[in-house]
C-alpha cells in the first residue's frame, strides 16, 4: 500500500499538469458509456468486402480502424461516447493473433488494422464528436511463440524485451492460491504455446514498459486503458505504470472474490468488476432468484473498493460467453443492460449486444458485427438509445447526478428490485417476457415527489407526498424513471 499511495499522488498530479488539455482524468470518465470493440470483428472501410467470418471463426476476419471511423455514427447515435478498441501493437505473424493479445513488437501498429496513421486518425475522429478512445494494454506477457519466436530461450524476435533475462524462466501457473506462481509463471499448458512472461521484477523490463505506455498514450492521444491480466503481474508495478500512462486505467483482475480483487484499486484507478459480473448474470436467469446476491454484492464492493463509481461494468466481453448464449429472453437481457446503464460504475456494452449476439465461449463470443447490417432499428439498439439518452441529459449536472450518485435500494421481492438515484428511479424484473404483470408497491421517504416518467415506455407515475407509489412492470420489461419537469430538452419521450 505505500507504493500504491505514491502512485495515486503521481497520479493526481500528472493529472493536474494535464488539465489544460481537457485530461481524461478518472473523474472525467466516471459519467461516460464506453462501448467495447475487437477491431477484428467490428467493421471495414467503406467500400471494402469484408470476408464472412461465420460463427468461430478463429483467423483474421479483416475489420479495421478506419472501418471503426466508417461506423462511428451507429456508435454515436446509440448513446456512447467513448469506445475501448482491442490491443493495437503488432502481434506474432499467426492468424490465430486477430484478437491482439500476442505482442510481438510493442513499437509498432499490428498492419491487419491499419496504420500508424489510420489509427491516429481515429483518435482524432472520436475526439472531435467528444468522445473518448480507451485502448487495451499488455504488460504481463508478449506472444504465443509461432514460428519458433521464442525457440530454444531466444527471444531476439520481440520488441523492445529481445533477451532472456527479459522474461521469467518457463513454468506453468500450477497454483492459483500461490500468488508469486500467477505472477511469475507462464499462462498457456507449455513452452511452445505458452505465453512468454515478462519479468516486471527486472528494472529494465518495467522502465522500458513505463516508458512504452507513456510513448503510446502520447502518439495516439489516448483518454483511457484497459490493462489485461493486472493479476499476473506484482502489484507493486502498477502505480508507475497507471501514472506513466497519465490517463484512467481500468485493470482486468478476473475474479469474482471481492476480497481477492478490490486491493488492486489501491493500485490502479479502475478495475473490472468480475465481482458483480457474477451475481449480476445469475440475477436475471430462469427460474429468477430474488436481488438478495446483488445487493449484498453492492454492499460488500462499497466497504471494501477505494471507489466503487471508477469499476467498470459489462455483462458480455471477448473472454465470456454472451448473455443470450445463456438465456434467450430478451427480457431478461434488456433488465440486465439496464442495470448496466443505470447501477453504480462506468458501464461497458459489448459490441453486438445491442443486435442480441449469443455466440457461447471464446471464439463464438467474437461474432462479426458487419453480418447484423448495423441494424439501428433492433430492440436492444433502441433500448439503449432510451437508456442513453438520460444518461446525456444529466451528464452535465455537478450537483444530484445521478450517474455518478450511489443507488440506494427502495423495494425487492423474488422478481423485482426498484432503486433510487436521487432523482431516478430505477425498476428491474426477472419475470421474464412471459410473466405475469407486476404491481410494486413501493413506499420510500426519499422518492421524489410529482410526476415521474419512464424513458422507455413514456408512461408515467405519480408519487405521493410520503413516497408512496405503485409502479406497474408488464411483460418483464425494466423502466427507468425521471421527473417529467426535468426532462425539458432531452429529447426523451418528446421533451
Ligand atoms: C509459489 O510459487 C513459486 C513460483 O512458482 C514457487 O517458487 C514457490 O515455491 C511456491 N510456494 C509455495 C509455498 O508453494
Ligand atoms: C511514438 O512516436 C515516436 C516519434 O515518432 C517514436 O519514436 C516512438 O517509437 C513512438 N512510440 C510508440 C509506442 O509507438
């Protein structure tokens, strides 16, 4: 923890000598919607054939970074503004690499996605409709040794960590309970398809890291990282490495034990909340369980993460299997994105989950977005849209945002919880789009009084003086109130 006090200083103040050029600092992200992309899979250029890419396919699929600047306004006009794109360096020359985990060479742009430039390019796309690009980093381990990259202990193929003493001597991680052995071992089940594993404890290897990341965070004006396998590498190392970067870093920790993953926020600004990833996907599956898990879940996050509000959220991601893959109502899916939207963290959608992909593990769960056609008009784009649109609406707001406020819990039962953000109002079912209606008798001193709306439905309720209302679910569908005289301009519902 001393070193992680030092790096939050650094931090903090990196962040100040970069406030003249509106810094993307962890509060600046903590009232975005970022939306998740594997470039691979995500669009080409216009007037470029993409190849068919069918279900698990495992090879380069040919999607790109001006492909992503052809379909910036399908991601705009869904409500994000920011967007997390899959690592960006150069990978071991194996078409199995279109993910971009596999480094080979950290100082140069990996060519299936275009160039230096072209990424450049994007960078400054995004930056003038206000959005944020947040890239993906490794620091733990270059690539899978195709092509005999690392053969016989030799790595001189890499770039810039080319010598032996560069990386940890091989082992495989035998024993997840023994923190050094998943820091200094090898992740894969042998050398020749392991992962080379950096040696972060070597003084070389961590500069030259640091030294890399600030480089990269510098050329292609990035706001944000998302930083893979944090639990692999020494704590210790991340301070210099988020304060290097100079941006909000959120940290991948994959765990779902919140004992286990919350003192990594003491060493990085965000981190990916695996622990309410969890109890968020059983809370809306078939039979419905009740919200007891989930807020108990919340409770525990709050006493024990430095800031729960800088976690980010996701119910689907490249290493998961998509939500639909496990339940097919839509239902179900629209309540848990809702919470997504509207629950406490920076919320993350996963490319596709807006067209209701259910590819199943990895490499199913990496689907081609161009064989959607980009539908805008599909029930998960729309709902979205809705949900988005307040999130817009109170972005701005310094005082009683409800983005960045704490929910607090007004009513459950075995197929409905109703929170509140100040004024939000927030009711999800798990009844499915085949139960019966719900009537929700909730009586809380802290609603707000008069007239709210749903921005999903556009019905509204009143609640009276002492906090009394009855909100009617129909068809498992969630809502998402907000008062009615609040709403002026929005957009929303005619405002
Ligand atoms: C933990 O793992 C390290 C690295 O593999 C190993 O050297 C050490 O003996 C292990 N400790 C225990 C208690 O097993
Ligand atoms: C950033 O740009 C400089 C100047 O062109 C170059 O020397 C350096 O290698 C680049 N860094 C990265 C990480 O690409």
């Amino acid at each position: 923890m001393h070193f992680a006090h030092i790096g939050s200083l650094l931090a903090a103040s990196v962040a100040l000598m970069g406030s003249s050029v509106d810094a993307a600092t962890p509060a600046a992200w903590k009232t975005r919607t970022i939306y998740q992309i594997v470039t691979d899979r995500f669009g080409v250029a216009n007037g470029v054939t993409p190849s068919s890419c069918g279900a698990g396919t495992n090879v380069y699929c040919g999607g790109t970074f001006q492909g992503i600047i052809s379909k910036l306004d399908y991601i705009a006009n869904m409500g994000f503004d920011a967007i997390w794109i899959s690592p960006v360096v150069t990978n071991v020359d194996s078409q199995n690499a279109y993910h971009g985990y596999w480094s080979q060479d950290l100082y140069s742009i990996n060519s299936h996605f275009g160039s230096a430039s072209d990424l450049q390019a994007l960078s400054s796309a995004l930056h003038s409709r206000g959005m944020y690009l947040m890239v993906d980093v490794v620091a733990n381990h270059m690539g899978q040794q195709v092509n005999g990259n690392y053969a016989s202990n030799n790595p001189s193929a890499y770039k810039p960590f080319n010598q032996p003493s560069h990386y940890h001597p091989f082992c495989t991680i035998s024993n997840y309970n023994n923190q050094t052995n998943v820091e200094q071992c090898w992740l894969g089940s042998s050398q020749s398809d392991g992962l080379p594993d950096l040696n972060t404890e070597n003084p070389t290897v961590y500069n030259g890291l640091y030294t890399w990341v600030k480089s990269l965070v510098g050329n292609y004006s990035i706001d944000g990282l998302r930083v893979d396998t944090v639990k692999h590498v020494r704590k210790d190392f991340w301070p210099g490495f988020n304060s290097n970067a100079g941006v909000y870093c959120t940290g991948e920790v994959l765990s779902g034990d919140p004992a286990y993953v919350s003192p990594y926020q003491g060493v990085m600004d965000g981190i990916l909340n695996y622990p309410i990833f969890y109890p968020l996907t059983r809370a809306f599956q078939k039979p419905a369980q009740g919200f007891t898990e989930m807020k108990n879940m919340i409770n525990t996050i709050r006493s024990q993460f430095k800031d729960p509000m800088l976690l980010t959220n996701f119910l689907e991601n490249q290493d998961q299997p998509r939500f639909p893959s496990l339940t097919g109502d839509r239902a179900l899916a629209k309540n848990a994105i809702t919470y997504l939207l509207t629950g406490d963290g920076i919320p993350i959608i996963y490319y596709g989950q807006e067209q209701s992909f259910n590819g199943g593990n990895d490499p199913y769960n990496r689907e081609a977005l161009w064989t959607s056609n980009y539908n805008t008009q599909s029930e998960m784009y729309q709902h979205i849209v809705k949900v988005n649109k307040l999130r817009k609406a109170v972005k701005g707001l310094t005082t009683n945002n409800p983005i960045t406020t704490p929910l607090t819990s007004v009513y459950d039962d075995s197929q409905a919880w109703v929170f509140r953000k100040v004024g939000m109002v927030v009711a999800l079912s798990s009844a499915g789009s085949s139960g019966a209606t719900q009537n929700l008798y909730v009586q809380a001193s802290s609603l707000p009084s008069g007239q709210l709306q749903d921005v999903i439905s556009c019905k509204t309720i009143s609640v009276g003086t002492s906090g009394t209302v009855t909100i009617q679910l129909t068809g498992g569908q969630p809502a998402v109130y907000y008062p009615s005289g609040s709403l002026g301009g929005s957009g929303i519902c005619g405002h």
